[in-house]
C-alpha cells in the first residue's frame, strides 16, 4: 500500500526546488490568487491568453492550466492552441470546468476543449464533472458541491471513457483514473468561504503533474496538501479575510512534520 | 418610525440563510474582491460576461449587479442582455454607474443602459448619480467624493424621474426612492483607502434585494451594515492592508449585538 | 552629492498631499493589487482599457502606466493611443514591459509601443529591459531575474539610445538615465514571492513621475521607499499571505524616521 504522506511531502520538497513555470489561461476572478497560490507553493506562474503567443509561451511551462470560469468564445480558442501544442510537447494539461452543467455554453465548451485537447487531470465539483458524461449537473454558483458519493460510480466511467484522472472535489474528494481510485479527506469548510479554493486546488494539481509523472498520484497528493494547508489556516483564523491570508502563509511554510502526520488520503475500496 | 436596526440584522439572517446566487457583470478591478464579498455575507457569486451565456446565468440568480468600472461597448451589450432578461423575470438588478460623469463612453454608455434596463437600486457617489440626470459630475479616481449634501435634491427629483431607488454614498449615505428618503451615517474613511469598497457595497444592496422585497429599505440597511463592518475593522487595524483583511472577516462575523447597537440609519427630514 | 534619503521622503509627504490620479492600463492579474498600492501611497487609481476613453481618462492623470502582462493587440492599440495623448500633454508615460523577451508577441508589441510613444521611466527586470535593446533575454516566469550586473552596461548605452530613464530591477535595482546612474538596495527576497510587485514598483515609480521632475531621482526614491516597505513588512511576517498584506500598511504608514534611517540608494561609481 502506497505511503501517501510520504509522497505528497516528497512531491512538495521536488516541487520548492524544481519551481516549474505553470503557465495559466485562467478566468478574470482567480488570476491574481492563483498566481499568489503558484509562487507560495514554491512554482512561478505565467497568465498569458492572447491567440498569437499562447503556442509560444506554453513551450517554455511546465504545466498548463485551462479554466473556464469566465469563458467566451474567444478564449476558448486560445485554449485550444495553448492545449494542443502542450499534447504535441507532452506538456501536462490540467482543465478546470468550472461552471460545467450550469448554462449551455459552459457545457457545450467544455466538451468542444475535451474533443480536441487530451487532459493529464480534470478538476471540478461533481456538478462539473458529471456534465462532462451528459449527465445533467444541478448548479448554484461555482462554489457548490453535491454530495460527493452521488458522483463516484459514474466519475470512475467517465475517466476510464475519457481516458484521463478525475480528481472531484468536495466534502471528500474523489481521484479515479478508472482503473484505481483514492479519497482525500484533508480540507475545511472555510475553504468554500474564499472565491478560487477551486481554481487553487486545480493549480496545485498542475504543478504536482509535472514532479509527479503518476496522474493520479500527482492529484491526490496536491489535494491532500492544499487541503491540510486550509486545515493549518483555520486554526489561526475562523473568518474568511484572515483565513485567505493564512492559506497562502501554510502552502508556504507546511512543514515535513505536519505534512506526514497530517495527510489523509486513502485507496478507495 | 421603522427600527432598522431590527431589519438590518433580519436581512443579514435571512440572507445567510437563504445564500442567494448574485450574478455579477463588473470591472476586472474588483472581480476577485465582489467575489469575495459576496461569501463574506453568506451569498453565492457568479462572474459570467459572455454575450452567450448571461440570459442564461442570470435566469439561475437572485439578483443581478451590473458595474461599468472597466467598461467596453462589447461589455455594454452583454450587460444590456442580462438585465432585459432580468427585468423579464422580475430578477432586480443593481447598477453601479462606476465613472459616470468622468467621460463621454462612460456617462453616455450608463445612460444607454438606463433606458434599456429598469434598475431596482442605482448605488454610486454623488458625482456619478448626478451624472445620471445630466449634471456635469466632477471626478477624480473613482474612489473621489463631492459632499453628499449638495446631491440630496437632485438626487431625490432624479429618484421620482428614473422611477428607482438611488443609494448616493459618501461621507454619509443618502438613500432616497423620490418620495421617501433615508440617512446611513456608517461607515469609516479607511474604506476609501482600499479599491472596490463601492463595488462591494453594490454586491451587498443587490444581496440585501433578494431577502428585502422594499429597495429602500434593502439599501439603506445594506449601506449601514458594510459601513459598521467598516467600524469594526477599523478598530483592529489603522492601515489598509490589514484593514481590508478585517473587512472580510468583519462581514462574515458581525453579530446580532454588534448590529442592534451600532446601525445608524434615520429618515430624511 | 544628493541626499537620497532626504528626497524620497519630500517625494512620499508631497505625494501624500497631491493624491495625483494615476492612469494604468495593465494586466489582468495586478489590477486590484496596483489599484490598491496607488492609494496606500497616497495617490488615486483609475484601470481603463476601452479605446473609446483611454484620451479622455488620461487627460485627468497625473501618469500613465502602460503594463503589457496579459496584452493583445487590441489592449496595445488602446495603449499606444492613451500613451500618444499623454505625450502631447506632457503627462509623464511609464512604461512596463512584463515578459519582453519571452515571447515574440511581447517582444515585439514592447518595441511597438516603444516607438509611438515616448516613456518617463521604462521598469523591468535584465531580461526585459535588454530585449528592448535586441538582446535576447532568458525568461522563466515574469518574476524571475538575472543578476542584474550583467545588464548595466547595456542598459546605460540603451538608456541613451531611447533617451530615457531604465528602471532595471532585481537583486538591487539600477536606475540609469544613460548619464547618471544609481544603485538602489532596499527591498527583501520576500516581495518575489508574492505576484506582482514588479508592477507595484512601476506604479510607484508613476506616482512620484507626478511630484518630481527628475525622471532618474523619481525612479531611484520610488524603489527605494517600496524596498524599503518590503524590508518592514519582512519583519512583520516570513510567509507570503501575511507579509503582502504588511506591505500594503507599510507603504500607507512608512514615517519620516525609518524612511531617513532606511533608504540606500548610492552613485554608480
């Protein structure tokens, strides 16, 4: 059996020396947050979006994040580009649907980006994730989550359909690559309180990828790590304001020690 | 004589419990920290501008904030599309006129927007309501404010003209609907010191519209409850950066004591 | 020999006083956070894009800031007109050319704007500011930096050819009108660690363009009193979330006594 304390902080510890570029097309509200949550994790981060250099930029990351959270039809094409060429220099593609389910265009997007771009891992609520397999998501804002247990069955399908490591956050989380699943049971839900918890748990995810060559390991223990980091923050503040700023300090400074004593990840059975 | 200190916490817990959906077409400036606001008193943001999807986002929403902070003609439509779906569904919509009255796009596209969408509450500073009626404003940053007092006649003519409720905020607020007009005298000068707290107060009046069915009421109260939120973190920081943090945590964490005793808000006589 | 510490102080209280509005047209990912440091200095943002405003707004300014970190070409046209104008009402223009080098797109566009509009200050890191000279910079991330001993030569001999003021900043900030040059030592490893200082910097530099005319001593001071906040917010905080909120309350609250005490800015010999 996998030691997954030992892995995440072993991820962690290659992740603070390699400090890969994660090169983002991002949505509006999270760009700046989750620039911060790149450099605190000990990567560098990179937003760039326009059509005539996304091909150029992603050549030089280490991962790519594409995030639909404030799509247009513009946008999409630019990630199209960035995420074909990234295929072409097997660059880790890590897509973020967020929004997924809730209004056609997102649904029909997202498809379209699935179609034509090959994902290392999905993040998303199980709303999201679902509507990637046509199943019809129930949505009230970005930051909602159904009970997590209703998506497992067909969250294993999908992955083993789409050929890819879905990683469906919520009260737990769920990773499967269809073959083999884990749950993650780190995090808090303060968490739910901070705008782009999501979208950071997808960037940690990308970085992971590119020191952690196993999908599925790669997400788990990002999970694992961003949600000890809220874990860490919500017992030096039980309000919003003062957790974000404690969130970034954790994913800075979470320690050896608190890291293998703190990880709860296990295989899902 | 209404207790609207009685109200303003009736509508801080029903709005926390309720956790309304409020769909934001804003300025860049501010997306992340609207975002953030609108978690901090216990409601749902969504950020969607595309042109494709905002009749159908704002169908799902409780209440609708349109912001011209950063604005462009392309914006304008989006906007426009939103709130004619909005007013179909009898979804109120919130303006924030951001800059009205600074330049000609500005001033004229506001307009263009007021004749096309009725408006539930207009919230801005005296220079940009004024802007609404065809006084010239006088502008400098957004943040600026001319003294309240010389808006209060304009204001309220305009009001009974536009057929809405104008939230003019300054030093103090002046919350009038044309025929009936009201005081809030919350609030603290740090909050101009950290960008987007109009906006927020914006988010938090289209918040306080889904729980509160009289516009007047619903402003008034939503003014005086950022503004005490504003009170109390002054008194845990001096300076800006800590300051804005503890505005967050205050807005999540204001108890039904601290609301009883320190709302400010008394009719116009 | 000029006292440094003495003359960015006079620029700070007179900056206090003046609360010069300051036009940025830049990226995505720093709009709130530079909107935020312009007023924790004491001057007043504004963010617009719209090329159906841009020569209005800048009319109003105090500085321009042009900020290429996530431009298109459509971004870049409303830049160069914003910029034009600034020049033929001899507002100072202040230019920062995140990502020059990196990409052809960046590059190129940089070099653009470099020839339609005349710039005050450009501020960069090596890579950046080289690329404007047709040195081809070495990028990974738009926080990262060469050290910038390498880069002084060309940068003076560059700062003659464009007849401008480079603001090269890293380990220590070298600030070069071609003729004179200065070393600036203040800052902390720390403010790499949170995104966007780099543009922070340029702001700053933008805000005291207002109130001195020495494009070089605006620049030399403007570095010196943000790495100087950065050293104070250091020993407020070692992990990024906190130490960025300590950096907003020290460049609002920096005294006359620490800024005396603490500003090394020296000659190039």
């Amino acid at each position: 059996m996998e030691d997954f304390a030992q892995k995440t902080w072993q991820n962690i510890e290659t992740l603070r020396k390699k400090r890969p570029l994660i090169h983002h097309i991002t949505n509006m509200v999270v760009m700046n947050t989750t620039a911060n949550a790149t450099l605190a994790i000990g990567a560098s981060p990179v937003m760039a979006h326009s059509p005539d250099e996304v091909e150029e930029m992603v050549s030089f990351a280490g991962a790519l994040v594409l995030n639909i959270g404030t799509l247009t039809r513009d946008l999409v094409q630019s990630m199209i580009k960035a995420g074909q060429r990234a295929n072409q220099l097997s660059i880790p593609v890590i897509f973020d649907p967020v929004g997924a389910g809730a209004t056609s265009l997102r649904t029909s997007e997202a498809l379209r980006i699935l179609e034509k771009v090959k994902m290392q891992v999905i993040r998303g609520n199980p709303a999201e994730i679902l509507s990637l397999g046509g199943e019809k998501g129930h949505i009230k804002g970005v930051e909602s989550f159904q009970e997590t247990i209703e998506a497992v069955e067909a969250a294993t399908l999908l992955a083993a359909k789409l050929g890819t490591t879905l990683a469906v956050t919520g009260k737990e989380d769920f990773v499967t690559n269809g073959n083999r699943s884990v749950w993650v049971s780190n995090g808090h839900p303060l968490m739910k309180q901070v705008t782009g918890t999501g979208c950071i748990a997808t960037t940690v995810v990308a970085a992971f990828t590119t020191v952690d060559p196993d999908p599925l390991s790669a997400a788990a223990t990002a999970l694992g790590y961003f949600g000890l980091a809220g874990e860490k923050s919500a017992q030096r503040s039980g309000s919003p304001g003062s957790f974000q700023v404690a969130l970034f300090d954790a994913l800075y400074d979470l320690a050896e020690e608190e890291v293998r004593k703190g990880i709860r990840i296990r295989e899902h059975q």
